[in-house]
C-alpha cells in the first residue's frame, strides 16, 4: 500500500479563525501530519524551529518536516489554504518529478469574488516523493547558505527569485538551479489559496498586479464555491 503523509508548515502569525479552519481540514485526509512552527503547537508530529519568520527559515521548517516523516509521498500544505479532502487522494505516478495541483480559487480574504489564471502552480499545492524532494531542498539551503541569505538579509535577493521558489517550474537555462521536471494534476474539487496582508508571496487577486500578465483569467462569485460557503465561513 502506497503511504503518504502531510507537512505542514507555519510562521504561528495568521489570525483566526482561518488559523484553525485550516487544520481542521487537513485532519480531514486521515494522513499522518508533521508540522513544523515557530513556536509550539497541537498539530501532528510537530517540530520547532527557533529562528525569525523569513524565507530562509521556512525552508529549515521544510527539511525539519520532511526528515520527521518516513512515508514515501508528502503533500506540502500552509496555514493558510484551504484544502478539499480529494486533494489527498493523489498519488505520483513517477518519484522523480514535482507533481502540482492546479485545482484552485484564489480569494482575498473576505472578498465577494474568486480568481483563477494558468500560472497557479504553487508550492502549497506540492505532492512528491519524500526523498526526491528532501534531497531538493537541501540543496536548496545549501545555495542560500553559500550565497548569504539569512534574516538579517533586507527583502529579496536577486538571485532568489531568479532560481525561482516552485521545485521543478524552473530549468537551468533560465536561471533555475536544477532541470528536474514537474507535472499537475486536478483534484475532484478545488482548494481556496486564501490570500492576506500577512502572505508572504504577493497576493495577485487582480490583473494590475501582473508584470506579465497570465494568458487566461476567470473570476466569479465566491459563493460560486458551494462546497466552501466562504461567506459564512469566517
């Protein structure tokens, strides 16, 4: 029987009631969990790591999870998406690629309307063999290490968004460090990538926040997400 777990990562800063919501549905997958905070919490297998909210620091929570778990397969969530039960049902086909879930609405939180655009491939959406992407985010930190990013470090590095955040998303011909390769799937029903003041990426729930701007966009109605209710859901 194929195993598979849940790592969970979280800075311990997102309010409720969204904070507890989404745990509430990941204990819906019935998969082992290894969450990784800053400070102590009642969620799983949890490890903790005594650093400051930052990039850096996020991908040490990464690694913490990821060598706390013994499965074969990992899904990546964050605290603060909201994640359907048939989203844990996937299983990769191959162990030697990054496999996405593009099944997903984007909404700012309290918002009258969801978003979508072909370019949602994000990390929180990640489901790949354990080692595979272990060995990924090693060398990942190693690269921030030699390179000199830590939290003293103001804003973004070049070189960072340059080898791009999404494992897989980005060759070596175009300033990625690594050629591995990555594929999506769907889930029967989407998640919600709950967008806030406190997301780390930018939030780009409009058009105007593009610098490119994606080949396709859809918006409709949150309450267009029956299954969800956000309106009544927080």
């Amino acid at each position: 029987m194929t195993s598979k777990s849940i790592i969970y990562y979280t800075d311990n800063r997102l309010a409720e009631p969204l904070y507890s919501i989404v745990q509430k549905q990941i204990f819906k997958a019935n998969l082992p969990i290894y969450s990784a905070s800053l400070k102590p919490i009642g969620f799983g297998y949890n490890v903790i790591i005594h650093d400051d909210p930052c990039y850096p620091t996020m991908v040490e929570q990464i690694i913490a999870a990821l060598e706390a778990s013994d499965t074969q397969y990992v899904f990546f969530t964050e605290h603060d998406v909201l994640y359907d039960p048939s989203h844990f049902d996937f299983i990769p086909p191959r162990d030697d690629i990054f496999y996405y879930n593009i099944n997903i609405w984007r909404w700012w939180l309290g918002s009258k309307k969801v978003i979508q655009h072909d370019r949602m491939m994000s990390l929180s959406s990640l489901c790949v063999n354990r080692e595979f992407v272990l060995d990924h985010y090693r060398r990942r930190q190693r690269i921030i290490e030699q390179k000199g990013w830590d939290q003293k470090t103001k804003g973004e590095p070049s070189w960072a968004r340059a080898i791009g955040y999404e494992p897989g998303t980005k060759k070596r011909k175009r300033g990625g460090f690594s050629d591995d390769d990555f594929d999506t799937w769907k889930s029967a029903y989407p998640n919600v990538d709950v967008r806030h003041e406190g997301t780390y990426s930018r939030p780009k729930v409009a058009l105007s926040e593009f610098k490119h701007p994606p080949k396709w966009w859809r918006e409709k109605n949150a309450r267009a997400l029956t299954k969800w209710k956000l309106s009544e859901l927080l």
